[in-house]
C-alpha cells in the first residue's frame, strides 16, 4: 500500500490498538495488497472509551463483553451479577485493552 495512505490509517485509528503495536501494524499494511484497503476502510472497530463506559454502567449483566465479542464471558458476567460484583470492577481496568486487543485481532483477519 501507499505509505501516505498507511500513515492516515493510522493516525486516525491509533486509538482502537495499544500503542506498541503501531510500529507493527504500520509495517503489515505497507506490505499489503492494495486490494484489502476498502476492507480496511470498512472494519467495525470498537472505541475502548465506550466500552469503558459501558462497563462502568453495565459491567455487572456482561454487557461490556458482549460489547466486544467476548459472548462467553459476557454470559459468565451475567450468570455471576459480575462476579458479585469484582470482576466487573476489575474489568473497570482491564476493558480498554481487551477492547484494543480485539481490534488487533479484526485487523490482523482482514490483512491475512
């Protein structure tokens, strides 16, 4: 792909993955085909922030997981009412990482 290009993508997208990935990421897109940048475009990325939020005011049914694709654990949340209510605090810390964790790996499928 263009490096112009590559370096939009990931200025406006740096916020959906951790920030040690960002070198990597650069690198696999300058590699790629220019077949896969409409893909790209169109990937269904989740905010970190929002699901912070959403964990923070529905962390105890699971809806924060579900939020990310993490259906399993977004029913062991609910069955649990969070865990009685500390692993939805816990996940208060840990959401925004699984989130961007989840973003790299939706990318990583659209690249291969």
């Amino acid at each position: 792909m263009d490096a112009q290009k590559v370096d939009m993508y990931i200025m406006s997208n740096a916020k959906f993955f951790e920030s040690h990935h960002v070198n990597a990421i650069r690198e696999q897109l300058l590699a790629a085909d220019d077949s896969k940048w409409v893909g790209l475009q169109a990937l269904p990325l989740k905010e970190p922030t929002t699901s912070l939020i959403i964990s923070i005011l529905g962390g105890q049914l699971g809806i924060d997981r579900f939020y990310i694709g993490d259906t399993g654990l977004g029913i062991g949340k609910l069955l649990t009412c969070g865990g009685l209510g500390i692993w939805a605090i816990v996940d208060w810390f840990m959401i925004m990482g699984a989130t961007r964790e989840k973003n790299m790996n939706l990318l990583q499928q659209a690249l291969a």
